[in-house]
C-alpha cells in the first residue's frame, strides 16, 4: 500500500472512529446504564500490573481501551485539589456523576458495559473505584519485592515514559543527590519525605506505600469480587496462572485466550529486560537492594511471600 493510500485509510478509520464513539455516547446518554461488573487491575507499578491489563484485553466478552487513563482519572480529581498529596481516591470522592461519567467514557470508547482498566494509581483508589461501582471486580497482582524494587529503580531512569505527569509538581525532586529531578508512577501520602533521600529508599516506600494501601482496602471487597495473582506464577506458567483469574472475574478461559498466554512471555509488555525471576540479585541494583529489604519485610509477608 502507497504512503498516500495508507494515510487515507488512517484518516478514515479515525473519522469512523470518532463518529462511532459519538453515537454510543449519544446512546448512553438515553439509556444511562451504568457499567456492568468493571474489572480493575491493582498493583505496585513494575509489578506485571500490564501484563494482566493486557491479557485480560483480549477478551471479547468485555471492552478494553487498550491504554492506561491516568489522564482520565486525574482530569476527573486533580492533584492540585488535594495539595498534591497522593493520587489516592477515597468513598468521599465518589459521586453518581462520577459514575456515570465513568460508565459513558468507557461505553462510548468500548461499545460494552463491561471494561477492564489500568492504571499505576488505581492501586491507591480501591476504596474509590469499589464505591463507584459496588459490583466491580478487583484483580491485585503481587510482584516480590527484590525484583520489583529493582524495576521501579530502573524505570526512574525514565522520566520521559513515567514522570511526563509530574512536570507541574511543587515541590523540588532532588532524588540520588539531584540524579532524579522529576517523580516518576504516583504520589502517596508521605511521598515528600523521600525528595532527596537515595533511589532504593524511594521505591522502597513506594512498594510499601502501594501494597499496603491494596490490602487495607481488600478488607472492603466481597471476596468473591477480589482475585490475587502473583507475578512469579505467570512467569513460571501463564496459562495456568491466568486461567483461574480470568475465572474468578465470571470470564470464560476460552481456547483463543489460553493460545494467548501460551506465547504471552515471548512478546513482553514494556519490559526492560529478560524476563525472569530473581533478577535482581544478579543485577546492578542488589546492594541497594538488600540494604532496603528490611523496609518492606512486613507487607512482602503480609503479601504472601516468604523472607
């Protein structure tokens, strides 16, 4: 296909797009039938949380935006109105116009009443998103901390891809003796504490601060509602390890989607490196590492893993 054809075909596709989205939404607006059963991936960023989203993507009995919505969420409740605190949301935040907000956006971009979404901060609004929609589901994937502290420290060396929302913080990131100039993932409560202390501390208390936040919030959710997956398990082996995910949410594990799992480690999502476990005890990182292991001893177990 020429150059020129294959922008026509773009453009095309984009109007159609748009023109699509515009009657959903125009249709929406007479039904107002809110979303049906969301499902909402959580987790520590780094910590596999793309690889589910993506995954669960591919399902066709539910829509998908294929993309994270930070933006979305944060336009709806914007750092600056609370301080820049965290990007956490509470029940206080929630409200019928949020939902059905909510429940039109994703109607509109996806055709479905059932989405799945994703995104870094979600991990920080369970009690939030569960008061939007009682019926949601909520699938927490679980990383170890030894590797998943390793890649929150390499993806700070990122900024470009993981900091692009934190351009208009107030306060100066002086992070590794002014190495790290931007915050990278998300904001929690005590976050400027950790302006100018050492990498290893600030992800550290960022796996600590998120994990923590996930379980306290568990205790709200029905447990038939609430779906836990460790990252080392898809690893080991994605089929088995998706299957009864996918399951628990009320979703069949169709043939389409076991092909998928089968081959999902040989086409990563945003991976930095070779994928396997432990890494970072052969990497760069591991003094570092180990000198902060103690900091999230406590929720590593809590978590299930054992230190």
């Amino acid at each position: 296909m020429s150059e020129f054809w294959f922008k026509v075909k773009k453009t095309l596709e984009f109007h159609s797009s748009r023109a699509a989205r515009a009657v959903r939404g125009a249709r929406w607006d007479v039904t107002k039938i809110p979303a049906d059963k969301p499902i909402f991936i959580v987790g520590c960023s780094r910590a596999g949380t793309t690889v589910v989203y993506k995954t669960f993507s591919e399902s066709h009995a539910i829509g998908s935006l294929n993309r994270e919505t930070h933006d979305f969420w944060v336009d709806m409740h914007p750092l600056s109105n609370k301080n820049w605190d965290t990007h956490g949301l509470s029940t206080i935040d929630a409200s019928a116009a949020d939902r059905n907000y909510v429940s039109r956006y994703f109607y509109a971009w996806t055709g479905q009443s059932r989405f799945v979404d994703k995104n870094n901060q979600n991990g920080l609004c369970v009690p939030y998103l569960y008061s939007l929609f009682p019926d949601a589901y909520f699938v927490y994937v679980k990383r170890s901390p030894g590797d998943n502290i390793n890649s929150l420290i390499e993806g700070w060396n990122k900024p470009g891809e993981f900091a692009t929302w934190s351009n208009l913080l107030p306060e100066k990131v002086s992070v590794e003796n002014g190495r790290y100039t931007q915050w990278c993932f998300f904001l929690s409560d005590g976050w400027r504490e950790y302006l100018d202390k050492p990498i290893e501390n600030v992800c550290a208390f960022q796996y600590r601060a998120i994990n923590e936040e996930i379980l306290a919030a568990k205790e709200l959710i029905p447990p038939q509602q609430w779906t836990e997956v460790f990252y080392e398990d898809l690893v080991r082996d994605p089929v088995t390890g998706f299957r009864p995910a996918f399951e628990q949410c009320g979703l069949m594990f169709t043939h389409d989607l076991e092909q998928h799992c089968a081959s999902v480690l040989s086409t990563p999502y945003n991976a930095f490196s070779e994928i396997r476990l432990d890494k970072w005890k052969d990497g760069r990182n591991r003094d570092r590492i180990e000198r902060v292991l103690p900091e999230v001893t406590a929720v590593a177990r809590a978590m299930g893993y054992k230190l």
